[in-house]
C-alpha cells in the first residue's frame, strides 16, 4: 500500500496531537492519531505500541492539568518523505502541578517535534519541549546569565 498522506495532512496531523491531546486534554486523540506500533523517543515518554500510548496519554494528561489554557501556535515546519518537523510555541498559565506545586505564573516555551506520518497515523516520533525555559518561567531554576 502506498502511503497518500500529503504535507499538509501531516501537519494537521501534529497540530492535534498539541492543540487537541497536550493543549485540550482530548486523550482520545492519542489513539486516532498514533500508529498501534508507535515507537516513542521524547524523554520521559519514551517506549513502544501501547506502552508508548499509554505514556502519551498520561503526558497529555499531565500538561493539560498543569496548564489548563495551555496554547499552541505552530511556527516553522518541513516535510522529507514520510517525517515532518515542527516548531510550536506555546503559552499558558501554571494552575496545577508540574515539576512541583503550582505557581500561578504565565509560562511561554518552544517545543520542537519530529514525527514519521504513514496513512495519518504517528508511527514514531521524537519531542523537545524546552523544559529550561518552561523551569526558568515557573522559578524553578534562575534565568541563565551571559558570560
């Protein structure tokens, strides 16, 4: 079978896993989305089928309790083949636990995804979300300073 999955139906693809699944707290969306085979490489998420499911759907648990108005806008994107890149910039408000107690404080972050759409469907994907600057924002750790 050959896949027919076009650029733009890729992207729409990513774009509801963040807005939908991690932003709107839908966990269905994990299981529409990603490929019974999934093979998972973000960090803390990792794993493989239904284990890597399952993770997924706790993380977007976990962001979506965490930040409940959490927005995701997409920036730059690629495709080659069956993978495409994307930056998203996010923003929200921290009114549940997330590396800790809530802090109430405004949060905007990057995150960085690669994924490999075959039919629709994620089959393997790698995440960054860029947990520095999500910790410098919440005042878990100090803003970097220049040398």
């Amino acid at each position: 079978m050959t896949d027919t999955t076009t650029a733009r139906e890729m992207l729409a693809v990513v774009e509801r896993m963040l807005v939908e699944g991690f932003a709107g707290g839908r966990l269905d969306v994990a299981d529409e989305l990603c490929s019974p085979d999934l093979i998972e490489h973000q960090f803390g998420l990792a794993g493989r089928g239904a284990e890597a499911i399952a993770k997924v759907r706790n993380g977007m648990q976990t962001v979506h309790d965490a930040f409940p108005d959490l927005h995701f806008s997409i920036g730059d994107w690629a495709v080659a083949g069956d993978t495409i890149w994307v930056r998203a910039e996010a923003t929200g408000t921290n009114t549940g636990p997330f590396i800790g107690p809530p802090t109430g404080r405004p949060v905007q972050f990057t995150v960085y995804d690669s994924a490999r759409v075959i039919d629709g469907r994620i089959v393997e994907h790698w995440g960054v979300p860029d947990r520095f600057e999500i910790m410098v924002r919440l005042g878990r750790m100090p803003e970097p300073q220049a040398a």
